[in-house]
C-alpha cells in the first residue's frame, strides 16, 4: 500500500473558506438549546451505555471501559460544539425508576428525538424487555415520534448463530409485547452492536441520520456528486466520532467503512504530527491513499467537522481534476444546505424542503 | 433447441456509467438494463444483442433518471418502471416516441428508491420500495400513490410478489426483517420475521414451491419455507454480500446469486449442497450487478456487471467447482484415530486386463452412468483406530490420570539415551511414555524405531520420483504400511458387515483401495493393492494433522497402457509376499515390513522430512521433551534429518531450562553430557558457582576468599552464630533470618534447639 498524504494542500482557485457559524457552539444556537433534539440512552445497569457513549463520543479505547464506575444519574453530553450533528445525549443510570415522582416523564421524553434501549445479548435478556416495554409505553404516551431504537449489544462475545437467534428472539418478544400492550403501531429498529469493532458506530450512524432532516438532501447530493465522479462510493463523516451522517444510496459495506474510518485516524494522526497549524483537522486537510487493490480512498474536508471519504478505482482518479471540480460543487451545495438550517432555525416558520432542491448547483464538467 | 447450443455471447453496452438492474420481457425477447446513466432496451438474439431503443438519449443529467432498479411490466410489453436514486419512480412505454417515452413520474420517495415491481396480473398496479422505509403503491390510473406502507425505520431493498398467492408480496429491509403483507390489507402485515444478522439486499419467490429466498450482507443465502410460519429450509454461505438472487426455472433446488462485492462471478447454487456452487460463470471483470433467467429456459442466463458489459450465458459452459474438488478427504482424530472419507465412484467403464489372475480382481461392473445429480453420488466413510500393540495407543491406558508435568517428570527421569541398539532405546522410551499416557511421544519413538532401527533404511538415500508409475507404487506402499496397523474402530464383524454391504450393492470387489484392504484382512485373502484411488500424496502434510488426499484421477489410473499395468502387479505381488511374511512371523518387528530393498523401485517420500517435520510440530505444540530426547537418542543417526542446528540447539537449552525448574539436575546434567554443542556443554562448567551477599551491605562478594566482604572490610557476616569465629569452610545458614554458621555447630544446635541462636527466628519451621 503506497501511501501519499496531502495534507494541507492548496485548493486552487476555491480558497475562500466556508462561515463558521455552521452551528458549532456559536452563541446564538446556546439559547434554544432545549430545542436540540434528545437521544437517550437507557438499559439495565451494567449493560454498556455509558461505554457506548464514551467509544463513540469520546474516543475512549473500548478496553478502558470495564474500568468506567456506574452511572448513578443523568449525564448529559451534548455534543453541540464538538461535532457537526447537533444534539444531546443522555445516559441514564440502569436502575432509574419511573414510579418515582422526581422523574419528570414529560420533560425527558418530551424533547426527545431518540431512545436508545441497550440489551446485553450475552445476559438473560428477560429483565430487560419487561423493562424496555414499561420504557417504551412511558415514553411512546408522552411523546409518540420518538424513534425506538434497540441495540442488542456486546454482540461479540456470541457465535454468529446465537447472534441471529437473540436476534430473533428478542425482536419477536418485543414486538409482541407491544402489540399485547396496544400499541402495534410503534416501529423498531434492532441493531446488533459491540464496542470492539465498527458495529456500534454504524448503528450510532444510523440513528443520528434519522434525527437529521436533510439526510434525503444530503444523500441526493452525493448521489450526484459519486455518479458525475465516478466514484463508488462516498461518507460525509462527523470527524470526532467517525459516524457517517450520509451516504450514498448503494449498500454500506462493513469493511469499507472500516477502511475510511481508520482513514480518517490516519490522516488526523499524521496531521498533527507535522501540521504547523494548530487545529489537526481544518478546511485544506485532504488526504489520498491508494490501496494495492488498485482502490483509492480519497478524503476532503467539507467543513471543521465533517470529512467526505470517497473509494474509487483507480482508474477513475485519473481526473483528479473533475473530481476536485465537483467536490467544490459539492461543497457548495451542503453550505446552502445548512446555510437555510440556519436561517431556519432563525425564523422558525420558514420552510426548508421548499428553497433545498434548488439549491444544489450541480454542475459537472467531464 | 437452437438456443441450447448457443454459446455464451457478451456486448459492451457504454463507454461511460454501468448498469445497475436488469430486466427481462414478458416473452423472453428483449432485456432492460438501467444504470446511473443509462436505461437501454437490448433485443436478445441468437449470437448477440441489439440495441433497440435508448430511453436516455439526451445527456440530460436528471436524477430522476439515474436508476437503481428496472422492472418489466409482466403483461405489457411495452410499459416499464425504473427507480431513481432520488426516490423518482418513472413508467415508460415503449410504444410512444420522443419525449413521450415517459409516460409518468412519481415523486413521492424522500430517498433513494431501490426497488419497484408490478403486480404480476393486474398490469396497472406497482410497488416501490425506498431507503426511507416505505413501501408505496401506485396505480398507472393515477398521478398519485394509492396507499403507503410504513414499513420500518430502516430501507426497503426488494419486493417481490408472490407466485402463488396473488396479492401477497414479500418485502426484505435494511434490519434484516421479512415483512409479508396483502396488498387488499396493507394495514397490517400478514407475517415478519427476522431473516438475517445483517441488512438483507434481495430477496425471490420460488416459482413453484412456497419458498422465499434471501440474500443478506452476512454473506448468506437462506431459503424460507412460507407455508403458515416462515421456517429456514436450507441456509447457503457465499463468501461475500449477496447482491441479488433468482431461482433457476425448471430446477426445483437451484437458484443463481451474485455478490455486492468482491465475487465478480454469477454462481449457481444446488440448496442442498450449500458449500459449493453447482456452477459458476466467471466472465465479468468487475462486480455482477444484475442478473437474469431468459424466461423458462434454464439454460441462458444474462447478468450486467459494472464493467459495462452484458453477457448472454450458456449453461454449459459454465464452469463446475464441484468437478475440480477434490472428493476425498481423510483427517486425524485427537487420539491418533483415522476418519477417511471418499465417493463411491461410479466408475466409467473399464478395459480388461487379460491373461493374469489379478483381472478377475480388477474388473468392474459398469454402474450408473453419471448425472449431474451430485447428490446421488455415495460415499463412505471409514473410521480406522491405530493397533493398540503398534503403537502409543490403548484404549485402557489411565489417559489423564497422569498431570502434563508428571508426565514430564517421570519420562525426565526414565528415558534413556544409550543402549545396545537404537530399537531398543525407542522401544524402551516408547513404552515409558505410553505409561505416562503421551501417546504422540510414543508414536514417535515408535516411528523413529521404524525408520532408523534397521541400518538397511537409514543408509540408504532417498531418491526422487522418476515417473508417474513409480510414484503410484510408492503411495501404494505408504498406504499399505500405516493401514497395517490400523484397525477399525468398532470390531471385526462391523467392519465385515459394512464391506459385505459395499460389495452386496456393487455386484464386484468395487472398493478403493482402503476398503479392500479391510475387506482381505477380514476375509483372510491375500491383499492386493492395484487402484491407486486417493492415494496418500504428500506426507509432508501431515504436520498439519492432516492427511492431504490426492485429487482423483481415474482416467490416469485406468488408462494405462498394459505394461504399466503388468508392472504393477509386480509390484503388488511384492506386497502380497511381504504381507504373508508378516502375518507368519506375527511380531511387533515391523522393521520386516519396511526392508524395502527387494522391491525395485525406492520410495520416493522422504522420511527423514517427515520426522524433522514431526519433531518440529512436536516442540511446536509444546512439548521440546520428546523432539530434543529423541535427537539425542537418534546419536549419529540426527545428521540424516534436516534440522537446522540452531534449532537443536535451542531445544537443548529449552529442555535442559524446563529440566532445572522441575529440579530435575540430575537428569539435566546428563543431558549436557550428551549435547555435542559447545554453547551447551559450557553450562556444566560456568554457573556452577553460587554467589554469596555480605549481610551487612548488600553488595556481592567477590574476591577469593568468600568471608571477607571487600566492600565494608568486615567479616561479620560470615561468622558462625555458635562459636562466633569466622566460617572457612561450608557455611549453613537459615533463609529465614539469614544467620547461620559451621555446618557442624549449627546441626549440634539445633538437634536441642529449634530456635535461631541469634535471634530467635523460628529456623526449623
């Protein structure tokens, strides 16, 4: 694998840089910070939640977390300045009760935007559904558009078979619980997850994309940008927790978002070493690496705090040049975006959907 | 049938942009491939495809058109869907011209659309299903869906009606879930099942059984059998994501599948044989991503690949993995035991052999000729248990009674080094390590009395193979030797029964080589090996604990011109002599067997390869006892085996460390006796010496005398607590508190006392 890293390299005539009020803790955004959509984490004690939170949000080596004390009230992490996506999460202690009258129901589900129910695959997962059922009743009733969702987690201490069953078993239990309970119209998503490997990242990724509502956009956006490229296939990255916001519409392959996960290390890692700047990460960071695969794994910066990783072949990268060309489109077109979720967020009534399709300038030279 | 001998014909379709679906006509005639930027129609013809119509003309660069999926309309011929990355779903027909090709556009998906299909009577209705997790209805009547389905929170990647139910339809999603619904009660969804681990990227109804197949990202095919309950019927694992699947018409068990990823090929799988494809096309160049059966033929199939290209296949010159394998296969059991397994082939017709008593041996009944029908083919299994006299292994041996390092210990402290003969000195450690229940040490003492006991053998060089007919006289003899002292597992009478039933069903003596040999032992009839079926071919690899068996190669084997033949009953012949000498004398001298010098041609194995190899696994796994026990043993008999010196000599040291730990000196001292490198004979004469500390300050004592600390100039420290004078000569002392002093006074001390004379330290204790 030859490797070439570019970091820092001059973007031609397309230098100007982008607003930095992309909403990263820029002040105006602290005052509706309420308004920010929730996503809590809740599950038996000891099933993994805070780990979780630690691996994907902090960088925590998944060994260091069997040394992480229990939780023993809400903490809330809001990833507001740290990454792009905007929200908070909340990591509740296993043995939180709802019958008691310090838990205000209607404040922790009200502004919800998702609830994460953690079940330990490798424990006796009865316990734990009783308990997710009263959780997702509670909260379904006070805030019927959460989005449910289950990780059935340290998934890498079972055979892939046992996977597939507790799988099953849980999903069918769920379900039917709920439809016992009245309330069949609730749709849950399983996730099979563990903190070794990319599993929960994915999952996490999943998850954040539902509570983004230019998620279509964006995902049309690179449909474009990887058709007119020639590239297979492409991730707009949160940088610090390395969960894809969006992608293209062909499947994601595990590995190949391994590969541009660790990519993203890499090119972090080296650029702090010999980078003169002060920040690893900022708007010229660009890096290439060619596989003996006779695969390239590209990566530009679209803003502070997201990445785009794009594999092609490499015969594809022969036009570098249009590639650049219309990764600078492509650039644009997300700065609008969420140029107009800013100005949304300003005069709240201001529909986004409409203005968006226009937005995207979507120009391709070949 | 013209079509039948067509042959596989392939055409580039684009310069730019590949196809991403593919879809075949009502009648069979013409096919659809749809891409991010291209929606052409080919006609299919008998030695090609032309292009008859290019829906995207313009170099328009609309998303709507940019396609994920294409879908034939399956009663009009000239309606079509496609579904665009933008969530557009769009309906053409044919018939019109120009810009009016596009009949209607939906654009109701928030995202990618990666699925649309028609309802297979009612030509007006299709479904559509989106990455946004909906599945959407559309009536050709009207510009709007007709109703929505919110399926799940995750994509919806296909949909398929079912053939026999009308209106049923199956839909497969991202979180691995099957979702059956009635399109009359879209409310509620008739059946859901969690099908796959992973996202599921396909899914297609049998034509005539109730079976659904599914294609997953965990890289496995698995067929539901939909009656009532969804139950798994058969689960097939591919080696990567399965990117779509379709049932072969005709062939009840046989469905095609190509992968998302890596995998260019199309495979074509029998379900009741899951591990290997029934057959294979491996013309595309990069990823396969659409794939086809030309209406009800199951000998044509078409696929479209990101290299650009669509291929028209012919069945028959698809490639068969399964004709390339290699049907035999033979393993070691933990305890030594044998499991061999082969086909029971059905052998083509053979030659006579005249004029030679061997024929009546060698002649066949013509069986079944072959179908493709693998699964018809038989096979037999043998599981053979090493004669418990022969070798390390008895059934009744206290195996675990004995702790790995008591093991250890006792043959440590038994095994011997020199003896009149080499035979002996194996014999002997053979029998100490069976006693302390190491079967494989004492297999390989027994091995090594086998092959370097007999000066005969390990004079002689080995020679290398010098033509096929030799190197099958040689695999005959490999195979004859071992199979000598193995035994079948259960009893004799079994063994009969089962050879009886063989030879009941075949009408003949139609056993490879194995089964005959039981089948002669058993039955007291001379043993004549003249089918080099599965022959042991490379012993090397048995340091992997396995047996590789040779790929058959009948017609080789059958094939050969009369004097090899005659040749080799020669040969055999030589065998059979031997054989009935060695039951006559009915010893453990097995040595008698191995005299190979009267037979012409040498055996061309190397075994002086396979006990280094054997020695080197042994010290591999662990054990650097037996491997180093049986170099020093062998004397001058080692330089026959190509071990590198560095590595005895590192076995030396191991040996002789592990020796010292278990305070084995004694044992270990004769052991650097006996090693002839210098590194290792020096370890007698350095570190002999024990170092004395001055009690006073820590600090080594050096210098001649070992009273006087040269550090603090006293002699404190080395004084006896009895008669408090210095002490020049063997100094005693507790470990506990540190004093001592004559060795005389303090035994005369303490046969009254029990406490230290110092300082009261509790000394006997």
């Amino acid at each position: 694998m030859s490797y070439q890293d570019d970091d820092e390299e001059q973007m031609g005539p397309h230098s100007e840089s982008f607003p930095k009020d992309f909403g990263y803790g820029h002040s105006p955004r602290e005052a509706n910070l309420e308004s920010k959509p929730r996503i809590l984490l809740m599950g038996l004690r000891r099933s993994g939640k805070s780990s979780i939170q630690k691996v994907v949000f902090h960088k925590m080596s998944p060994n260091e977390t069997l040394f992480l004390p229990s939780t023993c009230e809400i903490v809330k992490d809001d990833i507001n300045n740290s990454s792009f996506v905007q929200f908070q999460i909340w990591d509740f202690p296993g043995q939180i009760d709802f019958i008691d009258p310090t838990f205000d129901s209607d404040m922790i589900f009200g502004g919800c935007g998702a609830l994460i129910f953690v079940i330990d695959a490798k424990d006796d997962y009865n316990e734990a559904l009783t308990k997710f059922k009263n959780t997702v009743t509670k909260a379904y009733k006070v805030n019927p558009r959460i989005k449910f969702e289950v990780f059935i987690h340290k998934v890498d201490g079972i055979s892939d078979d046992s996977k597939m069953e507790s799988q099953r078993d849980i999903h069918q239990r769920a379900t039917d619980d709920l439809s016992d309970a009245g309330l069949h119209q609730i749709r849950l998503s399983f996730h099979l997850t563990s903190i070794y490997d990319h599993s929960i990242f994915e999952a996490f990724s999943k998850v954040v994309q539902k509570l983004i509502p230019q998620l279509p956009t964006l995902e049309n956006l690179l449909n474009i940008f990887i058709s007119n490229s020639g590239i297979e296939k492409a991730f707009l990255f949160d940088v610090v927790s390395k969960i894809y916001i969006a992608t293209d519409c062909s499947p994601v392959d595990m590995q190949s978002y391994e590969l541009c996960c660790d990519m993203i290390d890499v090119a972090i890692d080296l650029s702090s070493i010999y980078s003169t700047e002060e920040e690893a990460f900022d708007n010229k960071t660009s890096s290439l690496i060619k596989l003996n695969n006779s695969t390239v794994l590209y990566l530009r910066e679209v803003n502070k705090f997201l990445a785009l990783v794009c594999i092609l072949r490499e015969e594809n990268f022969n036009k570098q040049g249009v590639i650049d060309y219309n990764f600078l489109c492509f650039r644009d077109a997300i700065g609008q975006v969420f140029e107009l979720k800013i100005r949304a967020t300003k005069h709240m009534d201001e529909d986004i959907e409409v203005s968006l399709m226009e937005s995207p300038n979507d120009s391709v030279v070949f | 049938m013209t079509e039948l001998s067509s042959s596989t014909v392939s055409l580039r379709i684009c310069q730019e942009g590949h196809a991403n679906a593919l879809s075949m006509s009502k009648d069979s005639s013409q096919i659809a491939v749809a891409g991010r930027s291209l929606l052409k129609v080919y006609s299919i013809e008998h030695d090609g495809f032309i292009e008859s119509c290019n829906l995207r003309a313009g170099k328009s660069q609309n998303l709507s058109y940019s396609s994920n999926d294409v879908t034939w309309c399956p009663t009009d011929t000239n309606i079509l869907a496609t579904a665009a990355t933008n969530g557009v779903i769009s309906i053409w027909d044919l018939s019109k011209f120009g810009r009016q090709k596009q009949l209607l556009t939906y654009s109701e998906h928030e995202r990618t659309a990666h699925t649309v299909t028609f309802h297979p009577t009612e030509q007006a209705l299709l479904l559509s299903g989106s990455q946004d997790g909906t599945i959407k209805c559309f009536d050709l009547k009207n510009t709007n869906s007709v109703f929505t389905i919110y399926s799940n929170s995750e994509g919806v990647r296909d949909i398929k009606f079912s053939p026999l139910t009308t209106n049923v339809f199956a839909a497969v999603s991202e979180n691995g879930t099957v979702q059956m619904y009635d399109i009359r009660k879209y409310e509620k969804c008739l059946l859901q099942f969690t099908a796959h681990s992973g996202a599921i990227y396909c899914c297609d109804w049998h034509p005539v059984q109730n079976w659904l197949a599914t294609g997953s990202r965990d890289k496995q095919i698995k067929i539901w059998n939909m009656e009532n309950k969804a139950s798994l019927e058969y689960t097939i694992s591919t080696i990567a994501v399965v990117g779509r699947v379709k049932w072969r018409p005709e062939k009840i068990h046989q469905i095609a599948s190509c992968a998302l990823l890596v995998d260019n090929s199309v495979h074509v799988w029998d379900i009741r044989r899951p591990y290997m494809p029934y057959a294979s096309f491996n013309e595309h160049t990069n990823i396969t991503t659409g794939i086809a059966w030309k209406g009800n033929n199951p000998q044509i199939l078409l696929s479209t690949s990101k290299d650009s290209t669509i291929f028209k296949h012919a069945f028959k010159d698809a490639s068969k993995p399964s004709s390339r394998a290699n049907p035999q296969g033979a393993t070691f059991g933990p305890a030594g035991d044998l499991f061999f397994s082969m086909k029971l082939k059905l052998q083509p017709p053979q030659q006579t052999p005249r004029g030679s008593k061997v024929s009546s041996i060698l002649s066949r009944q013509k069986s079944v000729s072959t179908t493709d029908q693998f699964h018809i083919a038989q096979s037999a299994s043998f599981k053979l248990l090493l004669k418990p006299s022969a070798t390390g292994y008895n059934c009744e041996v206290k195996a675990g009674k004995y702790k790995e390092s008591d093991g250890m210990i006792g043959c440590a402290k038994e095994y011997i080094f020199r003896a009149k003969t080499l035979a002996e000195v194996c014999e002997y450690n053979s029998l100490v390590s069976k006693k302390y229940g190491r079967h494989t040490a004492s297999t390989l003492w027994n091995f090594i009395k086998l092959f370097y006991g007999s000066k005969e053998f390990t004079n002689r060089k080995p020679i290398q193979r010098t033509s096929f007919s030799n190197q099958k006289n040689n695999n005959r003899r490999i195979i004859s030797k071992p199979l000598k002292t193995l035994e079948k597992s259960e009893s004799k009478t079994d063994l009969n029964g089962s050879c009886k039933e063989v030879d009941s069903r075949r009408g003949s003596r139609d056993f490879d080589s194995i089964s005959r040999i039981y089948y002669s032992r058993v039955s007291n009839q001379p043993v004549i090996l003249e089918n080099s079926e599965g022959p042991f071919d490379d012993y090397r690899s048995l340091r992997d604990g396995f047996l590789y068996v040779g790929p058959h190669d009948v017609t080789t084997a059958l094939s050969l011109p009369e004097a090899t033949l005659h040749h080799d009953f020669q040969a055999a012949r030589h065998h059979e002599d031997m054989k009935t000498d060695h039951d006559d004398t009915l010893t453990q001298d097995v040595v008698s067997v191995l005299k190979v010098p009267i037979v012409p041609q040498v055996p061309m194995w190397e075994p002086h390869q396979v006990i280094a190899d054997c020695l080197h696994l042994q010290a591999d796994v662990g054990d650097v006892q037996t491997p180093l026990c049986i170099f020093v043993a062998l004397g001058q008999a080692r330089k026959e085996l190509p071990i590198d010196e560095e590595t005895v000599e590192f076995w030396f040291h191991a040996y002789i460390d592990l020796l010292q730990r278990y305070k084995l000196w004694n044992q270990a001292a004769e052991i650097i006796k006996l090693s002839w490198f210098q590194s290792v004979k020096e370890l007698n004469q350095q570190s002999t010496s024990v170092h004395t500390s001055c009690g006073k300050c820590n600090r080594q004592i050096l210098g001649n005398v070992g009273w006087l600390c040269s550090n603090c100039k006293t002699t404190d420290c080395s004084k006896c607590v009895v008669c408090s004078l210095v002490v020049k000569g063997l100094y005693v002392w507790c470990q506990g508190c540190g004093h001592g002093g004559h060795m005389q006074h303090i035994k005369e001390y303490f046969t009254k006392n029990s406490r230290c004379p110092k300082c009261g330290h509790c000394c006997e204790l």
